[in-house]
C-alpha cells in the first residue's frame, strides 16, 4: 500500500489519507462483484 501512495497521483494521496472511507468503499464493491 504504501508504495501504490507513493507512486500515486496527489489527489489520490488525499483520498488513501481517508483509508476508512476508502476501505468501505472497496469492501462494499468487492461485495457487489462476489453477489
């Protein structure tokens, strides 16, 4: 992960500054792609 923020664009250093919010947010996708 933290070499996926370093090589990363700023706005998405932002976004992984907020890893809560990111983290539901991939969870529920991966929840969407196994339903």
């Amino acid at each position: 992960m933290l070499i996926l923020i370093s090589f990363s664009p700023p706005f998405f250093v932002t976004f992984m500054q907020q890893k809560r919010i990111i983290f539901e947010d991939i969870y529920i996708i991966f929840d969407f792609f196994l339903i």
